[in-house]
C-alpha cells in the first residue's frame, strides 16, 4: 500500500520548476523598472503602452539584462513604449493575413505539407516586436480534449508531413498534453517530422527537462527544436545547457531570429549570436525582417540594412552558421528569400 503521504504526492503533481518560473513573471512595469534600476520617468507610458499587450518578462531573462541601461538589448524587446501606440502607416494588426488560413480552430496551413497548430496563444515573454500580438486567440484556442477536428484535418490530407507546434508558445503547456497530442499524431501514417517553435528554452531554459524530452523523443516522429533568439547576450550558461541537452537527446536544434533596429541591426551583434549558438550545438535558420505588426513600426529595419548586414555576415562566418534572410508574404507558400 503506498503511505498516505506519497498517494497525496501523486494526485497533486508538484509544480515543475519551470512551471514555477512562469507563474513567477514579471508583470508590472514598475516592478521591472526597480529591479533594473531605471529612471521613473517613462514609466507612466511604459504602463499606457502595456495595456492591450501586457508587460511579461521571466526572471531568468531579466537577470541577464544590465542594470541601468535603456538600450540593454535584452530589455528593448520587452520594454512597452510610448511609441507602440502612435499610428504608424502600413503597419496593421493581420500583417500575415492568416485568418484565410485557418480552415479549423487551432490550424494554420499555408505552406504545402507543413501545418501549424496553436497549441497555446500564452508565452512566457511578450516580445513587444510580435506579429501575433493582435492574433484572435480567442478563437483559437480549442483547449485540452478538443483537438479532434485539427487531428482529423491532419489525418484527411496526406500531403501533410510535418505538424509544428507554435502559439504563442507551445511549450507553455504541459508536458502531458503535449505528450497526448504527440501520440495521436504520430498514429497518422503520413506524418514524419514534429517540429516545435518556442522561445521557452531561451528565456526559461529549465523547461527542457526529462519530461519535456521524453515527449519530444518518445515517438518514431523526427523531431525539430526551432528556438528564438535575437541576441548574444540571451545565451548564457543555463541557456547552453538547455539546447545541449535537446542536441543529446538528438534533436535537430536551429534558431531563428528577427531583425530588429537598436537591438541586433549589427554584423557584431548578428556574428556573436550566430557563434554562440553553435558553441551550444545550434545552427541559425532565419533570419527575419520584421512583420509589419501595428505597434512595432520603430523596430523596423530597411531592406537596403537588411541585406548588407546579410552580405557582411559570409565575409565573417562559415556558410552554415550564416542565417537565410526572408521576409513573409501574406499570400506566398513560403518564407521569401531577400537576395543580397
Ligand atoms: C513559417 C511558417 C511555416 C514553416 O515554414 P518553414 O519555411 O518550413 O520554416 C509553416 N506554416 C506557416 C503558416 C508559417 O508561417
Ligand atoms: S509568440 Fe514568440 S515573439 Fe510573440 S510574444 Fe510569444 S514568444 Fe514573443
């Protein structure tokens, strides 16, 4: 018979470390402003700009953010603006277009043989730059048990390969659900490849522990990590040791980055990230132009930048460490690259 304390264990599962980390964010500007020991002066836009799009840092994140120091590269994705609320031309709040489509709650198929599904529109961090910032997660959101109609549209196409788990940030759900969903899609026949796209190892890398590998790996699907780092400093010791153990457990582990003015629109800052990446067994993917999303106009970096820090980054850096660039194009069937 298992004593009374350990059947008490079992039915209330303690909480995961990293699930701790994310009940733990910071969420008031305030709070922020004095960990990091800034000026007071903004913080009354700080609070106006943060109110449709709320303020969320990790601790873990903040810790590696230099106190004192408004241009901290760490601290401008995540800093709310005055400036997020001036009108800015061309920028919209569906800049992908993708509510055409969306052809069951929780899907995306765009591009042929991959689908996306929004496992969770909640992330850990709100990245002030986001495309999805203004997404109807509402609708989008069928919620545990109720992936039936997804599965179902993922077993009725068998052109469909690849499933990839995005948001919001997929990893913020339980390692449980995900392990369900895992199962049923690797019961679909013509599904190969899971891949999964999440900030999570960056910004709360104790998130991947045993259980969270164990999804990832437990089934004869291939899986792919794609992380979202855009710079150096993000990647630390705790951060290195997340992706190494994705690498160990043999999981293709890439990177994917946005261009972002005043944060990484140098070739030093896109060359140390690129190199630190690798030191933790990561290769870059793509290397994003910015979504025109309302709000994030004053992140924007121009093409003509754009594609001469592209040029810059083969003088310095072996071809495999170099990002594609590519911008999205609402009605194209893939990431488009920029030529240089
Ligand atoms: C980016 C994206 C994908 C994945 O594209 P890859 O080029 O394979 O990385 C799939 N579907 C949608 C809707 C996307 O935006
Ligand atoms: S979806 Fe990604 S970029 Fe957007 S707020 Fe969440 S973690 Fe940041």
């Amino acid at each position: 018979m298992i004593p009374q304390t350990e059947a008490a264990r079992q039915a209330t599962p303690a909480r995961a470390p990293w699930q701790q980390s994310l009940a733990d964010v910071i969420r008031e500007p305030a709070e922020l402003f004095a960990l990091l020991q800034l000026d007071r002066t903004p913080l009354p836009a700080a609070i106006a700009a943060s109110g449709d799009f709320p303020l969320r840092v990790p601790r873990e994140f903040a810790a590696r953010m230099r106190p004192g120091d408004w241009n901290d590269p760490l601290l401008q994705q995540v800093l709310p603006l005055g400036r997020e609320l001036e009108h800015q031309p061309g920028f919209s709040a569906d800049p992908l277009e993708e509510r055409d489509s969306n052809p069951v709650p929780g899907l995306i198929h765009k591009y042929r043989g991959r689908v996306l599904l929004i496992i969770s529109g909640g992330c850990a961090v709100h990245c002030r730059y986001c495309f999805r910032r203004h997404f109807p997660y509402e609708d989008n959101n069928p919620g545990r048990g109720q992936w039936q109609a997804a599965l179902d549209y993922i077993r009725s196409d068998a052109s469909i390969r690849e499933v990839i788990f995005s948001g919001g940030d997929p990893l913020v759900a339980s390692d449980r659900h995900l392990a369900g969903l895992v199962e049923a899609l690797a019961d679909i026949p013509h599904v190969t490849t899971l891949r999964v796209h999440s900030r999570l190892p960056v910004v709360i890398p104790g998130r991947i522990d045993h259980d969270c590998l164990s999804w990832l790996t437990g089934t004869r699907l291939q899986p792919v990590m794609v992380v979202h780092s855009n710079h150096g400093n993000e990647i630390d010791a705790d951060v290195t040791a997340a992706l190494e153990r994705l690498r160990k457990a043999g999981i293709t582990t890439l990177n994917q980055t946005v261009l972002l003015a005043g944060i990484n629109d140098t070739s030093e800052a896109l060359t140390t990230l690129s190199e630190r990446l690798f030191a933790a067994g990561c290769l870059p993917y793509y290397l994003h132009l910015l979504d025109r999303v309302a709000g994030a106009g004053h992140f924007e970096v121009t093409e003509t930048h754009a594609r001469q820090l592209a040029g810059s980054l083969l003088d310095r850096l072996p071809g495999y460490l170099v990002p594609k660039l590519v911008r999205e194009v609402p009605s194209a069937g893939a990431k488009q690259p920029i030529p240089l």
